[in-house]
C-alpha cells in the first residue's frame, strides 16, 4: 500500500481474513499488537494493523495471497522472545 491505511481498510482486511481463517484467526487489540510489533530491543518502527494467525499451511497461503491483494505489506513472528 503507498499510503497509509485507514481504519476502514483494516477493518475491511480483518472480516475478509476472519471469514477466510475462521474465528479468532485475526487478532487486533492493542496488547497482541504492541506485543508482535516489537522485541526484546525495540519497538517496530512500523506497528502491527492486525496479527493474524493461520491454522495450517494453506491457510498461511490464503491469508498472504489475501494481504497482498490488498495491499498491505507482510511480515512474519515466530514464539518471539517478549
């Protein structure tokens, strides 16, 4: 995306993932995504709109090919260390 979304963009992202993933795939409140914007060093320069958290393989496939198409930049988190 070449501007910066909106909240209706997100929104709009986050029900096309939730009904594409099922429920409780998307998380978006605050604590989740202050905790996947960061590490133990830093904050992210770019915080996080929305986490979401695919349940099998081609549901990670799905949710990046969703994303994208959208417009939104990716990035991944693993267990993390925070």
């Amino acid at each position: 995306m070449n501007k910066e979304p909106t909240q209706a963009d997100i929104d709009a992202l986050s029900t096309r993932l939730e009904a594409l993933l099922g429920p409780g795939s998307v998380l978006r409140d605050e604590a989740t995504l202050q905790l996947v914007s960061s590490d133990v060093y830093s904050a992210g320069a770019y915080p996080a709109v929305l986490c979401v958290r695919p349940s099998s393989v081609d549901s990670v496939a799905e949710a990046v090919r969703t994303i994208t198409a959208a417009g939104f930049k990716i990035t991944t988190r693993g267990g993390g260390m925070t």
